[in-house]
C-alpha cells in the first residue's frame, strides 16, 4: 500500500475540506434553553454524538433531534432553539419539519428566530432563511454531509453545551497532522486500521462491527455507520461492486446479542472495540447471600466492564477473528475531536485504497427520486 499516493489522493479530492477544520463564528445559544434540531444523517449524527458523549444528563434531555417525517408530540416553548440544518436545502424529512414547526404556529412567537445550517447557494432552504430573516451559518461547499462533524453541524452543539470548540479542532488538527507525518498514537491508529481493513477486505473480511464499551459513546455507532456505508459501498473505476459493511453494537449488551456470531460463525466478520479509562472513586455493591459471584462487591462498575471488554478481545482474538482495538485514556473535547478525524481519514483513505470515490453517493440519490415520484413531488 502506498501511503504517500493515498494520501495525495485523498487531500486532492475537492470534498476533501474537512481535513483542515476552520474556526467558524458561531451565534451564543444559552446553555439552558432546549435545542430542537432538525436535520437527518450528517446533519444530525454528529450533533447527537458530541451531545451525548460531552453533555450532562439534563443537556441529554434537552437536546431535541427532529428527524423522521412521523409526528412526534412536540410543546414549543418561547425559549427554544431551533435549528435547521441541511447542506443542500433540499432534504424532504427537514422540509416536513419546516411545515410541522410553521403549523403549530410557534416558530413566530419564539424569542429567537431560527438559525439556518446550509450552503449560502440560493438552495430552498437558503432562500427561506433569507426570506424570513434567520441567519444562516455556512456549511462549506467543500466538505460532504457526513463528513460535517468539524462544521457548524458539531461545534455550534457543542458551543450550547458550554463545551471547548477549540479543543475539540485542535484534536481534528492534531490527527490528521500525525497522520499525514506518519508518527504519533492517533497516526499509528489510523494507518493501522487502513492497512487491516484493507488487507482484511483482499482476504474476504468485508464486514466490521464497531464496539465502544463506552455507554455515553453509544450514538457514535450510528454516526459510524453512515460514514462507513455511504462512503464504501460503491462500484470502482474497472465495474466491480464493492463494499465494507459497518455493523452497530455497544458492550457489554452485544456480548449476548451478537458475540456468538462473530465467534461461531464464519471468519468474515472484523470487530473493532473502543474502551475507556476506568474512572477514580469507590462503589458499594450490596450483594445478597445469593449472588453466584461472592467476590464481586470488590470491584467496581467500571472495572467489571474493563474485564468484559478484555475477556471478549481475549476471545474473538483467540478465535481468529480480525480485531482493532483503541484505548482512550479520557473523553473530553479534544479526544473526541481527534477520534472523530481518525475515522474520517480511515474511510477516506480507504476508499482512495479500494479505488471507489468516498465521497458521492448516487444510490442514495436514486432512492430519493424514487421517493419524491412515490408522493407525486
């Protein structure tokens, strides 16, 4: 595998903006407002991974994703904070939100009008905004909707939460640096995982679960998902149909949903597994005489779920089964930021591997024109 050559390509892509993470001015939320956000895929995957993963419990709750067409019971309040997010404009789930918001009649009495996430190209979506008045903050023509997570589609969540937008571009800035020089821990990770799913995929192992023992990093499979389905699963240059397979899953729950599978079944399955740092301070468990396992009040949470990620590499290692595993020593803006980058190159640089564009997506359009025929739009 030529390194040099993949990066080249990689960076000479004209989608390939997200691998240099600008400062953006971003509008001032207030920490203790609720925050509706309408958007789909890109436009929200990356929202709710960074809310979930940085965001306390109460910011959990008032975080507000507004995505599938179906109505959903929704009280707007004065206070609210909408906003509509779309790259190109033309998204139908955001579109059906517009006219569920407008209906209900709120969006007028709202103390802050909306604020708008779409390239300033005259879109529909762009054309409302200036109509209406909202202001609009620009989602760069040169990065693709699920690469958006260093645009205002991750740093304005992350700015409401009270969270440092700094650190988490300079941990973006700091991946792809090592990266691209070849040295560091996040570079070594992510030449790694190319070269391993790369070569994993030659040898028939075209499908990957990701497998965070990380409770608050459970909507990172999702985010991770799209990346990896839509950017390669594609047909290459020669005519050849070819793909990676991304599989969701969350330990220890996937331990009795899915681990069978992959341990039993044919060796055409990789798992990659994310665990975190154990946490500081005592537990008490107040095990009854009948707990199978007597010594077991010594541990705590997070040491009994560190010793169920460890066995379950153990095992999927001993069997056979192609494995990545990263350590995260703690998760806070800069990790995650880093993180976030490191996937974003290994799927990058992997379809520049497989020779298949990461970037487009025209099935996905074909069923899009499919569905606007279906309802007669």
């Amino acid at each position: 595998m030529n390194r040099p050559r993949l990066w080249s390509a990689l960076q000479a892509h004209p989608l390939s903006g997200w691998m240099s993470p600008l400062d953006q001015v971003l509008p001032h939320l207030g920490p203790h407002t609720r925050l509706l956000w309408c958007g789909i895929g890109g436009s929200v995957l990356p929202s709710q991974t960074i809310v979930r993963a940085l965001g306390s419990s109460s910011a959990r709750q008032a975080f507000i994703p507004l995505q599938s067409p179906e109505p959903m019971a929704l009280h707007l309040e004065s206070t609210d904070r909408v906003v509509l997010a779309s790259k190109s404009g033309n998204t139908l789930e955001l579109w059906t939100w517009i006219g569920r918001l407008r209906s209900l009649g709120g969006l007028s009495q709202l103390k802050h009008p909306p604020l708008v996430i779409t390239q300033p190209d005259g879109n529909p979506l762009h054309r409302f905004a200036e109509a209406e008045g909202y202001e609009v903050i620009s989602f760069p023509d040169t990065v693709g909707g699920r690469f958006s997570a260093f645009t205002a589609i991750g740093t304005l969540p992350l700015a409401w939460l009270g969270g440092d937008v700094s650190a988490f571009l300079a941990g973006a800035r700091e991946a792809k640096r090592q990266t691209e020089a070849g040295e560091g821990l996040w570079g070594a990770r992510v030449w790694e995982a190319v070269d391993k799913l790369h070569t994993g995929y030659l040898q028939g192992v075209q499908t990957w679960a990701h497998l965070p023992y990380v409770q608050r990093l459970e909507r990172l499979g999702a985010w991770w998902v799209q990346l990896v389905a839509e950017s390669l699963g594609k047909r290459a240059k020669d005519g050849t149909l070819r793909a990676l397979d991304p599989i969701r899953g969350q330990g220890p729950m996937d331990q009795h949903a899915q681990l069978q599978r992959w341990l039993g079944g044919p060796r055409e399955v990789g798992v990659f597994m994310l665990t975190l740092a154990s946490g500081d301070g005592p537990e008490h468990l107040d095990l009854p005489p009948q707990c199978p396992y007597p010594g077991l009040a010594k541990w705590r949470g997070t040491e009994i779920l560190q010793a169920q990620a460890e066995g379950t590499l153990e095992a999927l290692q001993a069997a056979g089964v192609p494995t990545l595993h990263w350590h995260l020593d703690r998760l806070d803006e800069a990790t995650l930021g880093a993180y976030l980058m490191s996937w974003q190159l290994i799927v990058g640089l992997l379809g520049m591997a497989l020779e298949i564009d990461p970037f487009d997506q025209p099935e996905v359009e074909l069923g899009k024109r499919r569905t606007l025929a279906k309802l007669g739009l």
